[in-house]
C-alpha cells in the first residue's frame, strides 16, 4: 500500500514538474543561440537547419514559420530598455539607428503574434516609409493616440511585443555584439 | 520522512524524462503547425496567395503584414519540382520549409542574381538518381535539396509601402512550382 502510494506520489511530481517544464519553455522561448541586444532579442539560429529541439517544438506548436537565414533576421523586443513590459496604454518611442540591411521593417503584435488591432488599420513601419532626422537617425512613436511624425497605433491593448526585421542583412548567427548590429533604443513615456 | 523524499527525488527525474521526451516528440504530434495550417487553402504543388494578415484572422503567427506572400505546399513524391520566381522591383525571397517548419534553405532576388529565380527542389534520392550527363548541362540551374518528401516553399515580396502592394501582388501572381516535365 506504501508502495503504492509513493509510486503514485511520484507520477504525480513527474507529470507537473515535466509537463509543466514544457509549457514554460516553449511559451518563454529558450536562450539557445539568443542574440541579445539591449532590449532585442533575436534567435538567429531558428532560420537555419541547425535549429535546437525546443525552438522546433515551439514553431511546431504555434504555426510560425521562422524567417529562413538566407532571407533575414528578426528581433523581437517585449520590453523597454529599463525591463518594464511595453504596455500599449503608454507612449513609447523606438530611436536611433538599425544595423545595416536592405531593408527593414518593424510591426506590433499581440502575445499570440497577431497583428495589434487599432482603427487606423496600420500596422507596421518599413525602412521606405519612415520619416528620418538629417542625422539619419529616426524615431517612431507607438502610442494608442495619434503622433506627429512616426507614429504606430497600440490599439490601448495592455501587452505587446514590437518585432523588427532586417532583410539582405549581414546581421545572422555570427552577430554578438551591439557594435556588429546597433539595434533602436526603447523607452518608456508617458501612459494615458 | 527520508521515504518521502526519495519519491519526491524520484519523481523530479521521471519530470526529466517527461519533459525531455515531450519537446522531442512535440513536433510529430502537433495539429496546428504551418503545414497543417496551410493545407486547406493550398493545394499541393501550385503557389496560392495568402490573404494580407489582419489583427482577426492571418493563417500563421507573426507574419510580416509589409510583404505580400505565397505558398507553394509541395509532395515530392511524383518527381522534382520546378520553381520559377519572377522578382519584383524592392525585394523578393523564396524560403523552403521542411514538413516540421524548419527552415532549410532561403535565397533572395540579389543572391539569386537575375529576373527570375529559378530552381529545381528535389529530394535527396531523386538527386542521387539524375544522369551523370544531364548534371553537367543543368550546372547553371540551382537544385535544392528538401530533407523531407513534403514541405512549404515561401515566395514573399516586399510592399515598401502600402501603395506598391497591388505591384507586388500582381508580381507574385506569376510565381509558379510545377512537377518537372
């Protein structure tokens, strides 16, 4: 009967510890091969054949299809620069300047990787489109009410992620540090 | 005490084995991965546009709503394929997918270097049993190899603005994966 008990008792940890273990690591994303640029992450290595096993479970289980190396890269940000999570109540402005690419674009999206609704039915910046300073520096403003200038509608939803995408880029698995690939900074402003 | 320990400890290696075995096998069993997605819209070897993504409906996560993009699902099990990819003014890239979504190889308009991308996607087998002669006079065309019979090809142009969409589109529209004759 104690036997039984204990065996039972140990299912039972294995069963939470190791599914439970799964679904945090797909959901949270891995640090293999994570590039990690102040508030930026990109995981370069997910476009390639040699993708871990826990990035191909996670694809495998949301429908993404990664962006292939040979195409780009894509750097995804969930918070600002200080580690507070991008609310889509507040203003935040992305600024400086991108590592070198063809082109690049930049978009919102929901946790889920849906587009972030709002009524001015835009969704995203790219490299063409966004107004720069005579530095050619730019900044772009995600806020839920319109901006002057660069401004990219957060529809008010509470998170967020912004995903950035450079394209023709030798930005890729080699990449380690800010100065191969100087990505935007993130800062916080003002919340309505 | 020390019984209910050894459970305990017990227990959290079995959690491991558990997890370790789930991620692995994770990819077999999923039903909602890209391929399965795409099956109901796109028939097997022909490229299908996808619809733009929008906030209430877009066919797979994290698409990037600046391109317009297509899909050529493909089974190889009636001979190689033949892709042939007209390039658009701003930026074109074709990406190949293996059945699980992995992403084996991508090629864009500059590496491919001319108008039209052009390539043949064979699987490692039907490679190994082309004719010494006819690899040496098809040495100008590119080959692909797809580790897997089925699989996604990626054709997406770039709309650097929301004006030269309908250019892209159209671009696109002449995309097209066929059996090769």
């Amino acid at each position: 009967m104690r036997l039984l008990i204990g065996l039972l008792f140990s299912f039972l940890v294995a069963a939470i510890f190791g599914l439970g273990l799964t679904q945090f690591a797909l959901t949270r994303g891995t640090a293999f091969g994570a590039i990690t640029i102040g508030a930026w992450t990109a995981w370069p290595k997910t476009g390639t054949a040699d993708i871990d096993p826990y990035a191909r479970a996670a694809i495998a289980r949301s429908g993404e299809l990664p962006i292939g190396s040979g195409d780009g890269v894509a750097f995804f940000a969930a918070s600002d620069d200080a580690g507070k999570p991008l609310d889509g109540r507040c203003a935040v402005t992305l600024s400086g300047t991108t590592p070198a690419a063809r082109f690049w674009t930049v978009a919102l999206y929901d946790l889920d990787g849906r587009l972030v609704p709002n009524a001015a039915d835009r969704y995203g910046f790219t490299s063409q489109e966004v107004s720069r300073h005579a530095d050619g520096t730019f900044s772009i403003v995600l806020a839920p009410r319109a901006r002057p200038g660069n401004w990219l509608p957060t529809g008010g939803i509470d998170r967020y992620v912004v995903v950035l995408r450079l394209y023709d880029t030798p930005v890729g698995v080699a990449t380690r540090t800010a100065r191969d690939a100087p990505m935007p900074s993130i800062t916080a402003g003002a919340c309505a | 005490m020390i019984r209910w320990l050894l459970w305990l400890v017990g227990g959290l290696v079995l959690g491991g084995i558990v997890h370790l075995a789930t991620v692995l096998l994770l990819p077999r069993t999923a039903t909602q991965d890209a391929y399965t997605r795409l099956a109901a819209t796109a028939p097997i070897n022909s490229v299908v546009p996808l619809p733009a993504p929008t906030p209430d409906d877009a066919l797979l996560p994290f698409m990037d709503p600046a391109f317009a993009t297509a899909v050529c699902r493909y089974d190889l099990a009636s001979g190689p394929l033949q892709l042939r990819v007209p390039v658009s003014q701003a930026y074109t890239s074709v990406s190949f997918y293996a059945r699980s979504g992995i992403a084996y190889y991508a090629i864009n308009d500059r590496a491919a270097g001319r108008r039209i991308i052009e390539l043949d996607l064979m699987t490692t087998q039907q490679r190994a049993d082309l004719p010494e002669d006819e690899e040496v006079t098809a040495a100008d065309r590119l080959i692909v190899e797809s580790p897997t019979r089925t699989g996604l090809i990626l054709v997406r142009m770039f709309g650097p603005e929301p004006g030269l969409m309908p250019m892209a589109r159209r671009a696109l529209a002449s995309a097209q994966c066929r059996p090769q004759t």
